[in-house]
C-alpha cells in the first residue's frame, strides 16, 4: 500500500480532484467512454466519486503486480499498455487513447502496467467506490462488461497477428486498426496522429524497430501512407492497405 501511494505521488502533476459535472459534460471522452451511458442529469453522481488526474509523459499510473485499488477512464493522451518479460524485456499489448477505460483485473492484482506516452488527464475511481455507482446504475456495469469482451478480441486479434502475419501486414494491420480510433467513417487520405515511438510499434508488433522502419518506409514508397510529421501519418489508400492486412496484395 505504501508502494502504491509512493507512485501515485511520483506520477501526478496536479493536486487530485473531483470534476464539476460541467467539467464531465464537456469532457472529451464524454460520449465515447463509460459516461456515454449516463444522462446529463446523472453525471453528478460519478463525477462524485471520481478524481481529475494528470500525468506527465513517461508517467506509470498502475504497474503490473501492484493491488488493483483503482479503474480509470481516459479524458485527454495516449498511454501504452504492457507486460514485463522474465529476460527484462515488455512486451507492449495495447495503446489507449480518448474514452478507454483501464483497471479491470482478476485476483484482484493487475496484470498489466500502464504507462503516459504523452501528457494524459484520467479521471480516477476508487474500487469501491464506483461499485456504489454500479449497484445504482447497472448501465455502467454493463459497460464494464463490454470493455472486458473488446480487450478479449483485441487479445485474440494480437495473438494472430503475432503468430501469422508478415511484418509488412502486422504493420499494415495496425495503422488501420489505430485509425478506427480517430478516423471512423471518413475517406481517404485521412490523417491520424502516431504519438508511439518506432520502439513501441515493435514491442507491440513482436519485430525489431529497423524491421518497422523498412516496413513503414516501404507503404511510403507505395504511396499509401505519408508522413507529415514523426508523430502523424497519413493513409493514402487504404484499401490497399486493407488488402495488405488480410494477406492478399
């Protein structure tokens, strides 16, 4: 417990505090997160229990092993998701972005640490608390439940791509899937934001970071994606890419 409240002071920028329900209401991920199932009027009742927090790039805000005191809903960043191998190694499971929501855990432990890639504003709820919040909304615990199932898709999908694809299509694969985050329902060219280092793409793709250099540059080279800057990419044509992904080009 000590250890737990020793990171919570090294991780957060600002002092805690609980949001207005205005601040929930104009929050980013107020229709995208777990809020979206809660009405205006019934706000007041989560931002009660829960605390604005915000942490600077680098940041660990929950670490593999530690007691799973608390859940988390993204507002504002990217954080990346990762398990820590017995040779010293991470092997990085997932990028959060806006309205995703983390600390769900078995055994009570969590399994995975979660770490700001850039600056991030969480809103942070104490397990008991929400708990409270869910025996008065059953909406919100049956969000919780569609959160467990999409992380158990996402992990079956990482698991094919680890163990079939080419390094061309694991990439191909991920640029798409990271746009459905941003770019749902709009046509090409559309440009997403790349916070991930090159090094993080390979942890997650289980390749080298010059194996994800040579593939990125070959999709340039396509002309199927381009890059405006190190940290944004354009998709050009992404059907092609899709076609890449599913092993048919």
């Amino acid at each position: 417990m000590q250890n737990a409240a020793k990171m919570d002071r090294a991780a957060v920028k600002n002092p805690v505090r609980s949001p207005t329900p205005e601040q929930c209401r104009d929050c980013s991920a107020r229709h995208i997160g777990m809020c979206d199932v809660l009405s205006d009027a019934d706000l007041s009742v989560l931002a009660h229990v829960a605390q604005r927090i915000s942490l600077a790039a680098g940041k660990i805000f929950i670490e593999e092993g530690d007691p799973a005191r608390y859940f988390y809903d993204i507002n504002q960043g990217d954080v990346r998701v990762y398990k820590s191998l017995a040779d010293g190694r991470r092997q990085i499971t997932g990028f959060m972005g806006v309205g995703h929501f983390l600390g769900l855990a078995a055994g009570g432990k969590y399994a995975f640490t979660a770490e700001a890639i850039n600056d991030v504003h969480l809103c942070r709820f104490e397990r008991g608390a929400i708990k409270e919040v869910f025996d008065e909304f059953p909406a919100l615990q049956r969000r919780l439940l569609d959160v467990a199932t999409h992380e158990l898709v996402i992990a079956q999908e990482q698991m094919l791509l680890l163990g079939r694809k080419s390094a061309l299509e694991r990439v191909a694969g991920f640029l798409l899937s990271w746009a459905e985050n941003y770019a749902q329902g709009k046509s090409e060219p559309v440009t997403i934001p790349l916070p991930m280092s090159r090094m993080d793409l390979a942890d997650y793709l289980g390749l080298t970071i010059e194996t994800v250099s040579r593939s990125l540059s070959q999709l340039k080279r396509d002309k199927l994606i381009f890059f405006a800057d190190a940290h944004a990419v354009t998709l050009l044509k992404k059907h092609r890419l899709q076609l890449i992904d599913a092993g048919e080009a």
